[in-house]
C-alpha cells in the first residue's frame, strides 16, 4: 500500500463494495483456510453463558457471529445493507444493526466481548486508534477483545477491482496496532502474525489478537 490519494470517502466505497460482492465474498471466503474458527472457539470458551458481545463487521454473520449467538446475546454491526440482510437470514437469533460501527453510540462498559474480523483494514488510518480506544471503552472491566489487523504495508488504499468491485484498504502496519492496543488498557493474551493463502492473492498476513480489558 503505497498511500495512494483516495478519491472517494472511503466508507462509501466498503458499503457499496460489500453490496455488490457479498455472496462473491462468501464463496470466495469459504475457500479460504483460515485460523478463524480456532480464535473464535477460544473466545467463546472464556465467556460465560449468556455473555454480551459486539460484533463490528459482522458481515454475513457466517461463521463467527453464528458460532458466538449459540450461547450469547450478539449484536451484529455492518456498513453493508446486503451483509445485513444476509446476517439476519443467517443468524435470526442475534441481533443486528446497519450502519458504521464509528458512529456506534454505545454506552461503556456494556460488552463482555467485542469481536472485529477481517474489519479494520477497511477503516480510514487515521480512524483505528480511535475504533481500538471505543473497543476499550465499550468493554467491561475483563472483557474480552478479539481482532485482526492487517499487516501488510503501511498505508491506505483502493483496489479497483477487488472479487469484482473497487474495495478500500488501509494499515497501520503490523507493529502499531501492539501498542494502540496497551494504551487503549487492553492487555495481550495471545498475539500472532498468521498467514493465509487467499485464491486470487497468495500468502496474506494479518495480527490475529485476543485482549483483556484491564481490571
Ligand atoms: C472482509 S468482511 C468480513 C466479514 C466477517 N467479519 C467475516 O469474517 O466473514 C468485512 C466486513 O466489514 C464491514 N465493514 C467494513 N468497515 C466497516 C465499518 N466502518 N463499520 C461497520 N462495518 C464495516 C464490511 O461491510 C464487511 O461486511
């Protein structure tokens, strides 16, 4: 990502992406071997019955929000109306909500978990530390954060032609989000740069975590 200008708001252009390829990402993503379940079942194993959990970028709710939502009360949040509708047909026992999760208004303290999967690389750089401390702040004391980043280059950028339409991309770079995360009162419990062979796009590495709020 070499930080090429961005013509259009950024988000516009996730929303409409993700309107457009959904069930492309779907099939696509479904190709894909990916550690996701492993880090979402150990979650899941840390939670009490009934816990509360945010998920930011829920997508088609398929597989984590669906795996969370047979033991806990989720709530489900995407800028993509056809994610959306998806996540609801998917998952009707959670509940969801259309819309940026930066303009979430949520109280603090008002989540066990918060989950953001293959999200935040398509949020604006300038706007990630910020999504990491409303993370923290929407924790309750020893909630539970599990995320990936992208750790590819540094920067932001558009890809024209990504499964199909235009899609936005940015990082922070692998080594930030470590120290965002500290700051932000959200303590390591397990931090690994995972690979994954995508069909199209080879060998891509993301920063899989899984944090504490301080107590
Ligand atoms: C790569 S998909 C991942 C979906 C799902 N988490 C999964 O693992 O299959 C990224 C999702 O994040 C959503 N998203 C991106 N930026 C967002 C934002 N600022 N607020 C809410 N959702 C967002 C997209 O619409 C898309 O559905």
């Amino acid at each position: 990502m070499a930080g090429r200008a961005v013509a259009r708001e950024p988000k516009e252009i996730v929303a409409r992406g993700y309107d457009a390829i959904a069930l492309r990402y779907a099939e696509w993503a479904g190709q894909i071997d990916s550690p996701v379940m492993d880090w979402v079942r150990d979650l899941d194993r840390r939670l009490e019955d009934g816990s509360d959990v945010l998920e930011l970028g829920c997508g088609r709710g398929v597989p984590a929000t669906r795996e969370l939502a047979r033991r806990h009360r989720v709530t489900g949040v995407d800028i993509s109306a056809v994610q959306i509708e998806l996540a609801r047909h998917h998952v009707p026992e959670a509940s969801f909500v259309h819309g940026d999760a930066m303009e979430l208004e949520v109280a603090p303290a008002s989540f066990d978990a918060v989950v953001a999967l293959f999200m935040s690389g398509h949020v604006p750089a300038d706007e990630q530390p910020g999504l990491i401390a409303r993370i923290a702040l929407w924790l309750r004391d020893g909630g539970l954060f599990l995320g990936m980043f992208n750790s590819g280059e540094t920067g932001e950028d558009v890809d024209d032609d990504w499964l199909g339409a235009p899609m936005f991309f940015a990082s922070l770079g692998a080594d930030a989000y470590g120290p965002l995360l500290r700051e932000s009162g959200l303590d390591l419990l397990r931090d690994e740069v995972i690979a994954q062979n995508e069909p199209g796009h080879g060998d891509v590495s993301f920063r899989w975590v899984l944090a504490r709020a301080d107590a």
